[in-house]
C-alpha cells in the first residue's frame, strides 16, 4: 500500500511539473496544438459516408476478394426491384403504363447495365426448324383473347412465375442492374496485373461511390413518382434503395446529434459553471478534438459506415469530462487566491493522473473492438482510443495553456460545489445509506446482477436492417414488405458450380444436379428463410430444347445427349441474346445458380447457407465443385462472425478494465472488488434489453463494452479521491463524506452530461441507433446509482475490514 501511495505521489508531482512548465511557455503548447488539430480537421469536410455493405470488409478480406471474383464475372447482385400492382397486370391499360415506365427507366436511370421487365423478358419460341429468342411483349396482342392467351401463357411459365409476376397475374416487377464499379478515373487499367489471385483484379477497382448510388436512386423515385396512379401502384426496394435511405438518414442524424449534443453539454456546463469561460473553454476542447479526428479518418482514407457514426457524439459526450475536471479544480484555486501557474499546477497534479486512467481504461475498452470481423467496428477501436488520445492532449496540453492567456473578468463559480443542500443532503443519505446497510445494499445488487445476466442467455443474436433498423411506415420497409408478399423476395444467394474445364457444363448429368438442386431449394421451408425461385443456364436449357421441339410442353427437359446439349446452347448464343453472360461463364466451365429469397434476418440467411454447404454438394453431384457466394451469403457468414467476436470483445474489454483497476486499487483484492460496480450495470443492461426484447446486433453488443469502459472512468475518480483522503486522514467515514461532497457531485454532473448524450440517440430515425442510446443512457443512470449506494460500503470493507466496517451502521456522515 506504502508502496504504491509512493509512486502515485511521484506521478503527481511530475503532472505539477508539468503543469508549471506549460504555464510558463503558454504560447508554444497553443501553437503546437493548433497546429496539429486545425491541420487535422481542415480535412474533416472530405470525409464521405459509405453505408454499402460490400465495403463493412476490410480490402484484403478473403471472402471479400471471392466476392469480387464473383461480381467481376457475373456482375453486380445488388438490385432495385420496381414492383408494380394493379387490379389484374394483363390489362392493355397497365401494360401501356408498364411499357412507359419502362422506357422511361431504361432512358433516364444512370449507370444501368440491364433492365428487365414482362416488356423486355425472353422469349424462347420455336419457329419451323428455326429458334427465336425475342422480347416477349414486343407486341402488344390486339384482342382481348390474345392478352389473355398471354397470360395463360406467363403464368403457367416457370420462367416469369414469381420472378417478373406474382402468381395471382396482379403484381409485377421491373429488375434494374447498374453497374459494379465507379466511373472516376483512374480504374480504367485496374486489375491486369498478370497472375492475379481470384477478386484481385476487382480490387483494383472501386465500387459506386454514395454519390453516384445516390443518382441512380433519384433517378429511379423521380420516374416512380411521375408514374403513379390509382391502379398502377409502384414499390422501390432493393439493396441500392436501402443504402441510400440509411446514407440519408446517417448523415441528418449525424449532424443532429452534434448539434444537439453542443447545446445539451453548453447548458449543463453553464449550470455548473454559470459564465462565458466555463462554457467555451471545454466546447472548444472537444470540438477541435472531433475536427481533429474525423480529418484523421479522411486523411487515412476511411468512411463513416452504420456502426461508426456513433463516433461524432461519442467524442463529444466522452471528451467533455476530461476539461471540466481540470477547470473544476482551476477554478477552486482561483477562488482561494491561487495565482494562474499555481492553479495550473496544481489542478494538473491533483487531476491528471485520475484523468490519464480514466482514459486509459475507455481506450481499453474500447480497443477490444479491433478484433471484430465487420471492418467498421475494427476500425472503432482503433478511432476511439485515438480520439480519446487527442481529447486528453487537448485537455492537459492546450487547455492549461489557454487559462494562461485569455483574460477572466470573474472567476467561474463551480455551482457544483457550491454547497448546493439539496443536492448535499441526497449524496449524503445516499452515504449513509451505504455504510449503515452495506451487506444488503451489496447482496441486492449482486442479486440483481446475476438475474439479469441469467436472463441475458435468452437473448438471440440478429441483423436486420429494414426491420430492425427502420421505423414502422418507411417507405423502404413497406416496400421491401410488399415485393417479399408478392413477388417472392428483393434478395438471394449465389451458388457457382465450377466444372474446371471448358465445355464442362454440357454434361447432362451435371444439368441434372442443377436441376435437382433447383427443385430442392424451391421446397426449401423454415420459419424465417424461404426460396422463391432458382434460376440458372438450367432454364435456358429447357426453354431452348421445347422450343425446338414444336414448342410442346412435355419437351421442357434437359437433353439426354451431350452434343444436343451443345448445338441447342451454341443456337441459343447466334439468336444474339445475351442472356447467358449472367448465368455462365464463356468457357461453359462456371454456372451461377441464384437462389431468390424475401428479405430477413442476416443470421437466419447465415443458418440456411450453413444448410448449403452441406447439402449443395450432395445435390449437384461429383462432376463439379461448388462455392457458396453473393452478397447476402458473404454478409450472413460476416456478420455472424462479427457478432460471436463481438461478444468474446467483452471478455477483452472486462480484463483489460479489471487490470487497470488492479493497478488502480494497488492490490489484487481490492482490484476485483472494485469491478462489482462496474460489472453489475452492465448485467442489469442485459436485463434491460430482454425487457426492451432488443436482440444482440452489432450496435447492441458495442453498448456492452462502451458502457464498461465509461462507467469505470467514475470509479476511478471516485476511488481515487477516497484513497487519496483516507490516506492522509486515517478515517474512512470522513474519507466518504468528502469524497461524495467532491468527487461525488463531479460524477453526478458527468453522469448527467454522459446520459444526455446518449440519450440523444433517441431522436434517432433508425431504430438500432434508440436502442443503443437507451441501453448506455440507462446502463450510466444504474452505474451512478451502484457507485453512490454500493461503491462506499465496497471501499470501507475493504479498507477496514468487515468487523471494523460495522461501527459505521450508525454513522451520521
């Protein structure tokens, strides 16, 4: 105990050295810091929001690469489903409107490789000895018994079924392509480098920029929008549509939660403070720390992404409390009749130490995300601990140097040490509270601890951003919601069947693996994750074969005869449809089988390509290999990952916490002691979000580990001063008497400035970022709750021992 005392008394009076050191040579620690945050922030205004989910991977992630692979030969999977309903779609009316929104699309939309629609899909007829593959709408019949001719036709077609048209003939559905990659120079000559592995010659390249997703997006409502009307009612969903409504909604929240965020810290900061310095001095801290930081991430190259842009307001509301610390103190000497350096130094000695450990165990905790699978989450802990970092340069190297210089017609009254009796008498009782009943005080919470993380196991893991993010009534959701009722889903799964040599493909008997593969996933059921349809050459094999036998119907069948597999492909291929360039390779060696499927929820997708893996193999047979890909597989499996290392971030983050307080307590006991504070509000959040039923997502499992890292910054405070008087004093009632009328109030303030940010959150527009803000917000109001009843009888235990600690059920503080 002398031990450490010492050592901490060495730390001390070198932040007074310090602190004198600045307040001699202001100037140069202004300059020096101006230089390195105004340099760092004028690059702020570059940083872009990305919300695609192809770049949640890092660059050289090996799933990402195959995925590229994927997207290289196949092109982009990513689609904008237009559907459109009506009293009955083979009406002359509708279809005239259909074709005209068609046109229009096709005309006005950027960046569009292929559009599909009844007016433009394939038709595979037989005519003599000759094959016609045309539009199937090229013409409209001109007699109401050849429209519902047609329409016998389209719906007894598996070709159109659930795929262009919903089965009941009332709903239909145009597909949009756009392209994969970006225009901007510089791509041209990407990726010819010789001897690329798969994906390398696509990671050369750059995927859509927001702002060009953006223009096709408006470019496809501004043609919805002019195409309405009653009986022809159109729905946009798709990945493209959502990404830009969550890049929208990002960056309107984003801006809000600043600002709103700058007034919340400005008014509690005058309430404690009551004037212009005590106000300006710490906005200025953490504004020129946020600058600094988003420059820091443009500058690097990085982007705001969904789990990151809960960066901007953590910065503010984290880095608030480490200038009001000093300035509470600063100000204190002021008061006293301290000269300006002798406050510095002071406030530096005295506050610079617990300031350093509280933001070490933040950047701690937070430093467990960089493990995470999910790129933007890894990258949180690394950018946390860095605008921690620069919060605490700002807030010990800048700040001291400013009170040197700018002039102070009044010293700022700290009102939260103003013996206000009110808030006196509440921390008091709470104190005596505490020492008179501390083993029951300490058994409930334990108690309460343990039930709520016993009721934690019942939580699932899920990822679902148009349910589980967007509100009720968005017209992506609800649009996303109609396409799944009636046109089977807005997503699928990709399967490659790779033969490994040319021409492989022609095989019947790998055709009818295919095929069997097809029939299997169409049968596919389980509560959360159906298949529509399957599509694959498979189709244009059948479609060829009855068209070139008199179009009959029981002719629609895979040729038994390899060659007539052949010539029927190669007639298919002069007719001049290029339909094949998305479902095969031009060396017949690599077939794509894509499996359509409603929206849902990306760990029940990770569940069913499990179930693929297994059984695609068996399916296709022995003559090919098979490789599970696609957006929605690669995102599944990630994401599902990302959450499993998410919640091994909490074993991280509570070990490096329990050994910076350890350090902290000076002793192993005392260390693990001091966590129970720390570790109960964090299990009783758990409790919270199966009252909430708030599932584990990437956000939701991020809370765990911020509120740990934060709510242990008050405990460090807290224990610090009860030590430091308890030391000096040798009375440990004392020492919490004044360690709650000092600290406590400090802690109190930080906890109402730490809970208003967070509960910012709440005016949020997506559902996961209300969430999130409810569960921190809450998580800080139990942990100060914990820290004023509980963290006393703890200290005073472990100080005195129990059977000394019982004198104090009577005291009075």
């Amino acid at each position: 105990m002398a031990a450490a005392r010492s050592i901490r008394d060495r730390i001390e009076q070198r932040f007074e050295r310090f602190g004198r050191a600045l307040a001699r040579r202001p100037a140069v620690a202004i300059a020096g810091c101006l230089l390195l945050g105004a340099g760092l922030a004028s690059y702020a205004p570059l940083l872009e929001v990305d919300t695609s989910t192809e770049n949640l991977l890092a660059p050289d992630d090996p799933i990402r690469l195959r995925y590229q692979a994927f997207r290289e030969q196949f092109g982009r999977d990513e689609l904008i489903l237009v559907g459109v309903g009506g009293a009955r779609v083979f009406e002359r009316d509708f279809l005239a409107r259909l074709r005209r929104l068609h046109e229009d699309l096709e005309r006005e939309v950027p960046r569009l490789v292929e559009l599909t629609s009844l007016i433009d899909a394939r038709d595979v007829r037989g005519a003599g000895d000759e094959l016609v593959v045309g539009d199937l709408l090229e013409a409209l019949p001109d007699s109401d018994a050849g429209l519902a001719a047609l329409e016998a036709r389209v719906l007894a077609s598996p070709t159109y079924r659930d795929l262009l048209v919903s089965r009941d003939g009332r709903y239909t559905a145009l597909v949009l392509e756009t392209e994969a990659y970006t225009s901007q120079a510089g791509d041209a000559l990407a990726g010819f480098a010789e001897a690329s592995p798969p994906g390398a010659a696509a990671a050369g390249r750059h995927y859509l920029t927001g702002e060009e997703n953006r223009e096709i997006v408006e470019a496809v409502a501004e043609v919805v929008a002019r195409s309405q009307a009653p009986g022809f009612e159109i729905s946009t969903a798709g990945t493209p549509i959502m990404i830009e409504q969550l890049s929208q909604r990002m960056q309107r929240d984003m801006r809000n939660f600043v600002l709103l965020a700058l007034a919340v810290m400005s008014l509690l900061l005058y309430a404690v403070f009551g004037s212009f310095a005590g106000v300006a001095l710490p906005i200025l801290v953490v504004v020129i720390s946020l600058g600094a930081l988003l420059g820091s991430m443009a500058l690097l190259g990085h982007k705001i992404a969904p789990p990151t842009q809960i960066l901007p307001t953590f910065q503010l509301t984290v880095g608030v409390a480490y200038p009001v610390h000093f300035l509470t103190i600063f100000f204190r000497q002021l008061r006293a009749g301290a000269g300006r350096e002798d406050a510095v130094a002071y406030a530096l000695g005295h506050s610079g130490l617990p300031i350093v450990m509280t933001a070490l165990t933040t950047m701690g905790g937070m430093a467990s995300f960089v493990t995470a699978a999910l790129h933007p989450i890894a990258l949180l802990g690394w950018l946390v601990p860095f605008g921690v970092l620069l919060s605490l340069l700002f807030s010990l190297v800048w700040l001291p140097a400013l009170v040197m210089v700018i002039p102070l017609r009044r010293v700022p009254i700290d009102r939260s040490e103003a013996g206000d009796a009110l808030v006196d008498r509440a921390l008091l009782a709470c104190g005596r509270l505490s020492l008179r009943h501390p083993r029951a005080l300490i058994g409930s919470t334990l108690a309460l601890a343990l039930a709520s993380g016993s009721a934690a196991l019942t939580l699932r893991f899920s990822h679902d951003p148009i349910d589980d993010w967007l509100p009720e009534g968005d017209p992506v959701r609800e649009a996303t919601h109609v396409i799944n009722r009636n046109l089977g889903g807005v997503t699928s799964v990709d399967i490659l069947v790779q033969t490994g040599r040319e021409n492989g493909l022609h095989e019947p008997a790998l055709l009818d693996g295919i095929d069997r593969l097809r029939a299997w996933a169409e049968a596919y059921r389980d509560p959360l994750v159906s298949v529509t349809r399957a599509t694959s050459l498979v189709d244009v094999v059948k479609e060829t074969h009855r068209a070139l036998n008199e179009n009959r119907d029981e002719y629609y069948a895979i040729p038994r005869e390899r060659e007539l597999v052949a010539q029927e492909l190669l007639l298919f291929e002069n007719s001049g449809a290029d339909d094949l360039e998305r479902i095969v390779d031009p060396a017949f060696a690599t077939a794509r089988v894509t499996l359509r499927m409603p929206w849902g929820d990306a760990v029940a997708f990770y569940h069913f390509v499990e179930v693929l893996e297994r059984r695609v193999p068996e399916l296709v047979g022995p003559g090919a290999t098979t490789v599970i890909t696609g957006l929605v597989s690669m995102m599944s499996r990630t994401l599902y990952a990302v959450m499993e290392s998410m919640a091994w971030s909490y074993l991280t983050s509570l070990a490096t916490v329990t050994l910076l307080m350890i350090a902290m307590m000076g002793n192993l006991r005392g260390g693990l002691v001091s966590m129970i504070p720390n570790l109960a509000p964090i299990l009783m959040m758990h409790g919270l979000m199966v009252a909430m039923r708030v599932p584990f997502d990437a956000l939701t499992l991020m809370a765990g580990s911020t509120a740990l890292g934060l709510a242990v910054d008050d405990t460090i405070h807290f224990i610090h001063v009860f030590r430091r008087e308890y030391e000096h004093g040798g009375d440990a009632e004392q020492a919490v008497r004044r360690t709650l009328l000092s600290t406590g109030r400090a802690n109190l303030f930080n906890c109402i400035v730490l809970t208003s940010g967070f509960f910012v959150f709440l005016l949020s527009s997506m559902q996961n970022l209300v969430n999130f803000g409810i569960l921190v917000g809450t998580t800080f109001l139990v942990a100060l709750a914990i820290e004023l009843l509980v963290t006393p009888a703890l200290l005073v235990l472990a100080s005195v021992g129990a059977k000394s600690a019982a004198r104090f059920r009577q005291a009075a503080l």
